[in-house]
C-alpha cells in the first residue's frame, strides 16, 4: 500500500479507549492472595450456604493441581494468582429495590457508559439491565417486570439466597470446575454474575442484559453466569463490558453456563471492549473466559453471537454441546485486533444428538502488528445421525505487519454427517479505499464502513440496538476520532 | 472551470502524462478518445487524485483553486466525480448507506446539516427514477453482484445523487446495451447545466450521438494530440487512429 493508506492505517490503528475513565468510590477490597482463606472469605461475604463453600474449596484444590496450557497461539503470559485481589466491592452495597439507595457515583458511572439504572430513564421497557460493578451486581432493572411472567433475572449472589435448588441443580453442569484452569479459578473465587431461569413455554419478554465493569485496581473479575431456558422458552441475552485504562494487567476469568432443554432456544450476545492496552502492549484485560451451553433437550437451539474488540489478549471458545435429536448450535463472531492485542478465539460444536445441525460464522480484522486467530472444533459423536456443521471463517488484514491465523479441527465419529468448510483471508483495497474516498467519505470512515460492511453477517444477528452500538465500536475501534 | 496546463505524471515511474493541456468551460461536454493505453483512465485518476499516479509537472486548477493540493476526498467535496471503468464491489456496505454517507459528507465541507432522512429518500427516488436505476439495486451491497451494466449505471445513479461540477466518464458507455446507453446518456443530459462540466472518455463515436459534446479531443501517448467538435469522432469512427499515429510520430522524430 502507499504510503498515505500506511499513516492512515498507522492513525487508525492507535484509535485511543474511551471508557479508560475510572470511578472513586470507596471499596470493600480483599488482601492479594489466593488460599483456602480467601474463598473462604468470600463465600462469608455472600452469605453462602455450606454447599457451596464446598463446591468452591473443591474447585480451589483442582486449581491448586493444574498446569497452564500450552497449545494456544500467544505466549501465556505469567499470572502471580498470588498478586491479585479476588473480591472488591463498593461500599455499602445498595439494596436492590429502590434506585435511590444506588451510589450516585455508581450510577453515573454506567451512565457514562451509555447503561442507564434508572428505569424511567430507559425507553419503555426494551431491555433490562443487571449491572455488575468490580466483583458485585449493583443493581438490576424491571424485576417487577419480569417476575409477573415468572421469568428470574437477579445477580448470582441474590440468586443462591433465593433460588438456590435450580442453582445447585445446574451449577457447574455445562462447564465442569476441571475443564480448564481458568475455569476451575472462577469455581472457586466467582464474586457475582447474572443468573436468568426462564419458566416453560414462557418467550422472554425483553432483551436481558448485564453490563460487566472492572474498575479496581489489581483485581481480577471473575463472574458467573447461569441461564436455564426451561421447555418451550425463549430468552435473549445480551453482555457488554468496559474497564479503565491501567498500566497492569488485569485478569477476566469468567465462566457462562447455558442450558436449553426441550423446544428452547438461547440467543447469547456479547460486545466485548475491555481495556486492550495502550499501542506498545502496555496494560489491557486478559479475558480468559469459558462460555459454553448445552442444548439438552430435543429441538433446542443455542446461538451465540460475540462482538470481540477489547483486551489484550482474549482467549476463548464460546461452544455448545448439541445432545437432544435435532438441536441447533450458532457461533457468529467478529473479533477485531490491532496495536499489539492477541486474540486465540472460536468455538466449539459438539454433536451428540440426531439430526443435530451447527453453523460457524467468524470474521477476524486484525490491524497493527496484532494477531487474531480462529480456532475451532466440530466434534461428531458415532450416535449423531445425520448431523450437519457448516463453518465459514473469513480473515480481513488491515496494513501488512498483523497476521491471521486458522486452525480448524474435526474429530467425525459418524460416516453419515455432512461437514462443510470455507475459509478466505483478504485485504482492504487501495482499489476499495479509493473508491470511497472518490465520493467524498473520510479514509477513516471508508475503513469503517468496509469493516462493518465485511462483518455485517454477524453483526445483523445481534439486536437491533446492540447492532448499531457494535457497528458505532467496530468503527470507532478503527477511527482516529475520540468521542 | 477546469484548467490542465502541461500536466506530467507517471505510474512506477513510467511517464504517462506527458504533457496535456486541457481547457474545459462551465457548460461544457468533453469527449476524450485514444487508442488503448494512452492515457485516458490515467487523467481521470489524477485528476480525481489517486495515490499511485505521480504527478511530476504541470497545474490543475478547478475554479481557480489548485486541485493537485488537495486530497481525493477534498477534491470530490470540491465537485470532482470519476466514474470508473472498473467500479469496486464493497461486499456488505448498503448503497444506499454509502451514499448517504458520501452526501452528508459533501455537504458537511461546504457547511451544510446533513439531509433529512425525508429529504434523502426523496432525493433518491428521484434521482433512480432519472436514471431508471432499479430500487432493488440501489438497496443492495454497493456493487457486491452486480452485472457489469449495472455497475455502470450505479455510477450514473452516483452523479445523479452528488451532483458534482465535474463529472468525469470513463468508459461507462462500454458495456451498456443499446437502452441502457440511451437512458444513461439521457440521464446526463438532463444533468447537464450551465454549472458543470462533463469530461467523457470513450471509444465509441455512437456515445456522442446522444451525449453530444462541445469538444471532442484524441489522446495519444500521454498527450492530446488532435481537438474538434464532434466530426472528429465520425472521422476516428471512419478511419481508426493510424493517421493521428502515423503524423504524431512522424512530428515527433522530425
Ligand atoms: N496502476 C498502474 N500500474 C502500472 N501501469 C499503469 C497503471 N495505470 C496505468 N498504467 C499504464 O499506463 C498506461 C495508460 O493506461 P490508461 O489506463 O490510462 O490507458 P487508457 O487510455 O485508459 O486505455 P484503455 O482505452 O484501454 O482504457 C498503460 O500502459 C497502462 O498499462
Ligand atoms: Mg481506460
């Protein structure tokens, strides 16, 4: 490319982040460390059951045993577990039910970040919100709401005081505390998290979502988050999450848990734009996070749809385990990289069921000098009939120092499935960009209008307002203009 | 309007440009025809300012400003149009989006809000209407698909939208069959005022019949060697371009 197209690229790619703003507010915060004393500790905080402070100190030891992986496309960086604070909460926790019991800095907070917590404030009625601040969910909109439909939408926390069979029933049922080292972490530390059980035969009647923000320094967010769709449900989901700019890493581990049984369907849609780290690499989230759903029963669907542009490293396959007959599994992803952001990200089909049908969509954009990678597994089990995946996976390079990278597995036990792979890599044009420009756009507009043009499929899975806020981020994300 | 004095540029070094001249009035139509490789799509993209093409010598001023200065957005906020031989398919961004896009950014530069969604929508009905561009295109993925006729006339419809002082044509009349050339060439006609100008590159005298121009010019190894009115194009027609070659080389060596 020439060397105007590479200033501009240069430009685009050290777009600053504009949630690096931070909260003062004073906090309950844990000592660094991590024994049995600090699970112990915040299982104390929240009030648990004996139950769960096993199942807690159980995950701990599993922890305790475990080696770092090795197989993915970065180098792990070193964690001190020790040098972290697992529990930081904002003093004087606000009640749940009126708003004017919320710290007025909390509020303004997630107003800043376009989450309004006042109901009133909100058109009516068109999404409600969990807010979860550092450790602890703050507040959680139209309960009211919801309730009179049977549908429970309320904090993990509040979730174990009162609803604690349907918690114990299916925590840790979709993601084992053993599955991976980040996973049995959380197990053991989770702070909060949203929990949502929708009853049999009952259609969500609003987008729920949880708006996820790290703000204390030297802590690690580790939350939890459980969706049951009961028989003939249908719920949508929907999480975003930002953090201040600091100079340390911080750690996400987080752990979600979907369980669709019979007739259900599950739409779980995340923007993801954690701090990634200034242009030298320097701070950003690690986002290591274990999402997984299992469609249980027949005729169940799960979609997920993830909008990735934040963290310095994201690491990651949301998956589904497709066991009744004729379930469906969804991945859309756009995952979008640049200065010096790793992202090692995909998904993970696994086809137990007849006549069980998946589809992969994935969309990289990598920019600067960061490296995006797919990685994918479509597993067909000998007693899945008929099943079908079809994957699709897409590469944009923007400038010529990023890189894209594909590794896609299949593990077929049955000889009668269908499984279908595409994949592309391409750059944006000069032909493309001049074209554009030709008409009068903005270059940086011109690379944000390509981008969001590239990524579209994806992006039209998402709700409608989350689209445009997602296609606002993908191209801020790109542009040089500061808002 | 226009005002090209003894332009020079080169691609990878290699000249093409080689010292044109070209005087275009507000009001005016210009046709410009030259055997392949002379030239021709090159003065289009420098005129429209695209970063490969080096301009080494000469002045380009459009209403007195200096064009050379300014970047290709700038140069379009300015009223320059090209209409490509070869338009890019965008895969996924909306025509309709992008245009809004290009309008508002135009308008913004001269100081203007940007159009009501009313006004648009107006705006681009009329517009598709007097180019007959078909509504399912215009709402599909800017060129992702389109038959080579269609993106020709996406170019036309683009004109149409922007309105710019100067559209320049390159070749948009090749691949166009016998009515789309017709509406094409009626749509400019009724684009034409006293405000702008057209330059109209093409090979094919039958575009003049309906777009008839003021000036037709004959472009050769970077220069313009030969201009006229539009005789000169039924005389190219009649007898190809060896004659002009055969003189300018021989003026050249003498
Ligand atoms: N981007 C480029 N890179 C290399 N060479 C180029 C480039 N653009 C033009 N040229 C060369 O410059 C010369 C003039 O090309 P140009 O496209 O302007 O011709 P033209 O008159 O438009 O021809 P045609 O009638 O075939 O469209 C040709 O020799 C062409 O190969
Ligand atoms: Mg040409």
């Amino acid at each position: 490319m020439s060397t105007k197209d590479d200033e501009l690229l240069k430009e685009l790619a050290l777009e600053e982040y504009k949630y690096g703003f931070t909260t003062d507010i004073e906090m309950d915060i844990a000592p660094k460390g991590l024994t049995e004393d600090t699970v112990r500790l915040i299982s104390a905080k929240k009030n648990e059951p004996e139950w769960l402070l096993e199942w807690r100190l159980k995950a701990l030891r599993h922890f305790l045993q475990m080696d770092m992986p090795t197989w993915q496309n970065f180098e792990h960086p070193d964690v001190d577990f020790q040098d972290i604070s697992y529990y930081a909460a904002p003093k004087a926790k606000p009640q749940l039910n009126s708003m004017d019991e919320v710290d007025p800095e909390l509020i303004s907070t997630f107003e800043k970040l376009g989450i309004p917590l006042n109901e009133q404030k909100v058109l009516a009625g068109v999404v409600a919100v969990d807010a979860v601040f550092d450790s602890v969910s703050v507040k959680t909109t139209f309960r009211e709401k919801l309730k009179e439909q049977g549908v429970i939408f309320s904090s993990f926390g509040e979730a174990v005081q009162e609803h604690p069979e349907l918690v114990r029933q299916y925590l840790g049922s979709v993601v084992p505390q053993t599955d991976n080292i980040y996973a049995a972490l959380n197990s053991a530390v989770f702070s909060d998290g949203s929990f949502v059980y929708i009853p049999k035969g009952v259609h969500c009647p609003m987008e729920l979502s949880t708006y996820f923000r790290i703000n204390a320094e030297n802590t690690g967010q580790f939350e939890r988050t459980l969706i049951i769709a009961d028989e003939g449900a249908y719920v949508s989901y929907l999480e975003g999450c930002t953090a201040p700019m600091r100079d340390e890493n911080q750690l996400h581990a987080a752990v979600v848990e979907l369980v669709a049984l019979k007739d259900a369907e599950i739409k779980y849609s995340t923007v993801q734009n954690w701090y990634p780290g200034d242009k030298d690499g320097k701070g950003g989230i690690y986002n290591f996070v274990t999402k997984r759903g299992i469609c249980k029963g027949d005729n169940s669907k799960i979609s997920w749809t993830q909008v990735e542009t934040g963290s310095a490293i994201t690491w990651k396959y949301p998956g589904v385990i497709l066991k009744g007959d004729h379930s469906v599994g969804e991945f859309y992803s756009v995952a979008l990289t640049r200065n010096k952001q790793l992202a090692d990200t995909g998904t993970k089909m696994i086809h137990l069921g007849k006549n069980t049908r998946s589809k992969i969509v994935s969309k990289g954009i990598s920019a600067g000098v960061s490296h995006n990678s797919y990685r994918g597994l479509v597993k067909i089990g000998p007693g899945a009939e008929n099943s079908r995946n079809f994957t699709q996976c897409d590469s944009l390079l923007i400038g010529d120092r990023c890189g894209a990278h594909t590794f896609p597995y299949i593990e077929n036990r049955n000889k009668t499935a269908t499984l279908e792979h595409e994949a592309t890599t391409s750059k944006i044009g000069e032909d493309q960009l001049f074209y554009l420009t030709q008409r009068g756009i903005d270059p940086e507009k011109a690379v944000g209008l390509i981008v969001n043009g590239y990524a579209k499929e994806v992006l039209n899975q998402l709700p409608m307002e989350f689209a445009v806020e997602a296609q606002k981020l993908l191209a801020i994300s790109l542009e040089g203009s500061v808002g | 309007m226009l005002s090209i004095k003894n332009l020079h540029a080169s691609v990878d070094d290699k000249e093409i440009l080689k010292g044109l001249n070209l005087e275009v009035k507000a009001g005016e139509v210009h046709a410009i025809m030259g055997p392949n490789g002379s030239g021709k799509s090159t003065l289009g993209n420098v005129l429209a300012g695209r970063e490969a093409y080096e301009v080494t010598g000469g002045e380009v001023l459009l209403e007195g400003k200096d064009l050379l200065e300014l970047s290709p957005e700038d140069r379009a906020r300015e009223g320059v149009f090209l209409a490509f031989q070869y338009p890019v398919e965008i895969p996924g961004v909306s025509n309709i989006n992008f245009l809004k896009t290009a309008l508002n950014e135009i308008r913004a530069y001269k100081g203007l809000p940007p159009l009501e969604a009313r006004e648009f929508l107006n705006r681009v009905k009329e517009k598709q209407k007097l180019v007959e561009f078909d509504a399912k295109l215009a709402n599909r993925s800017l060129n992702e698909g389109f038959s080579g006729g269609e993106k020709k006339r996406n170019e036309i419809f683009q004109l149409a939208m922007l309105e710019p002082k100067l559209g320049i044509l390159d070749e948009t009349d090749s691949g166009l069959d016998i009515d789309a050339l017709r509406i094409v060439a009626r749509g400019v006609n009724q684009l034409r005022s006293q405000n702008n100008a057209f330059i109209v590159i093409t090979h094919y005298q039958r575009l003049l019949e309906y777009i008839v121009p003021d000036f037709v010019h004959v472009l050769y190894k970077g220069r313009i060697v030969r201009s006229g009115t539009k005789e000169l194009a039924l005389e190219l027609e009649e007898k190809g371009y060896d004659w002009i070659k055969d003189t300018v080389d021989a003026e050249g060596a003498a």
